[in-house]
C-alpha cells in the first residue's frame, strides 16, 4: 500500500529551516589542510549550533492535521561527546559513546574517519548528529540492523545509513525504531531492505530524508501509532512500496512525501 502526502506548508517551512542552520556548520568548517590545527575551534563551532538547532526545535511546530507536534520532543542539555576526527579523548566507535552517555547529552559524529562500520543501539535518551549528512557514514556491512533505537526521546540527524541486512523474516533496517517519541531529521537512509521499521512505536516524527530501498521505505507494525512522516523523497531499486502499515497503526499523519 503506498501512500501519499498532503501539502502542508509550515512543516516544510520548519524542516528547511531546521536544515539550514544544521548546515551552517558544514558551510563554516575550516579546509582539509587547517582541519588539525582547528579542531578546538571546530568543537566550539559544533556547540554553537548545537544550541540554535535546539532553539529552532523549540521554536517549532506542525499545523494542520499535526497535534502541535515539535521536531524534536526532548530538550538535550548534557554533555556533548564527540567521535571520529582528531581531538583529544575523541572516540573511535559510534557505539562506544553512547555506552558512555546519558540522558540528554550529545554525540556528535566528525566525518573524517567515516564510514563506521557498526550495527548502533540507541538505548539512552540522546542526540546523535552527523557532521555532513553526505559524508558522514554508518555501514551495516549487509548485516542486521545499521541502527536500533530501543529507547524514547532520540533524535538522529545529518547521517548516511547504508547497507542493512537482507533478511526479511528479521525485518533488517536501516533504521528500526522500537520505541516512542523519536526523531528521525535530514538523513539519508539508502541501500537497506527496510529504510525505516517501526514496530510497536508510538509518537514518531520521521521528516526531511532520503530513503532508497529494496523492501519498504518506511514500515510500521503492531499497533504503531500516532506518527508523523513528512518530506520525504522515497525510492525503490524492486518493490516500490513506498509506506507500508499493518497491525492498527492509527493516526499516522503523511505529509509532503514524494
């Protein structure tokens, strides 16, 4: 069953405006040869616009058939964390970070050691932002899950997720969502089974992606409810099934998806 959106400009609005001042600071960061000796400037720029991404969230909502629904339904202010790239005490796996996180902090992900080559699992509460949605890679290397998030409240933003698994019976994704309350913001989620699984997953804002996939772009199951899917540009390489729901998934809001 493929669906189809409506036109609903303040979410546009919102989400281009979202995804501009994300990219300010790949507009601003410093040429491949100053990259070293700029790193402590280039972490302070990244706190910067951490802190008007969080402003724009805040300040925005969904009109229309949306419930006064925010981008981002979590206010992060913890620590930010930082992996790849030079800095000290940076870390090396996506995953590591998270194991140290904790509610409400941020991880943000340099692109110059991408790809990561990891299968993540959001279990906390947190942020996880990419540096350059483009470039900045997590590989599944055609196996499982690229990203699990099991807790409530994330945001993941400014990633590349590739190449799921191809096992349907274990619906690989590449990202599967088995919590509520999440956001999924600019990315682009291509050459997995599943872009996007959601199961038993309530309250989720999935706006302003990029999906090529095999299977299901986006696939909601067991009484997944309540979700909102909008601006996105959804592609197939076979079965061309673009948004895909069964078991009661009530409520799910589509808007502006091509």
């Amino acid at each position: 069953m493929c669906l189809h959106g409506i036109n609903n400009k303040n979410t546009v609005f919102w989400v281009n405006l979202r995804s501009l001042v994300y990219n300010i600071y790949i507009l601003y960061s410093p040429i491949e040869t100053q990259r070293e000796a700029s790193i402590l400037h280039r972490k302070g720029l990244v706190i910067v616009i951490l802190s008007l991404i969080r402003s724009v969230n805040i300040g925005s909502t969904f009109a229309g058939d949306v419930d006064v629904k925010t981008v981002s339904s979590v206010g992060f202010d913890g620590n930010t964390l930082y992996v790849g790239g030079s800095g000290p005490n940076n870390y090396t796996r996506i995953q590591d970070a998270i194991d140290d996180s904790s509610h409400g902090d941020t991880i943000f992900v340099f692109d110059e050691s991408s790809p990561y080559y990891e299968h993540v699992i959001v279990d906390k509460s947190i942020e996880l932002i990419g540096e350059n949605k483009e470039t900045t890679i997590i590989h599944g290397n055609n196996t499982g899950d690229v990203v699990t998030i099991s807790y409530d409240l994330v945001t993941v933003t400014g990633f590349s997720i590739i190449r799921s698994g191809r096992d349907f019976q274990e619906q690989n994704a590449g990202i599967k969502i088995l919590s509520n309350e999440n956001t999924i913001v600019d990315m682009n989620i291509t050459f997995n089974l599943l872009g996007n699984l959601l199961s038993s997953s309530t309250g989720n804002t999935i706006v302003n992606n990029k999906i090529k996939y095999k299977r299901y772009g986006i696939r909601l199951v067991d009484c997944s409810t309540d979700n909102v899917i909008s601006g996105t540009n959804m592609l197939s390489w076979r079965y061309d099934i673009n948004i895909y729901m069964k078991g009661l998934c009530n409520n799910t809001t589509i808007l502006e998806n091509i």
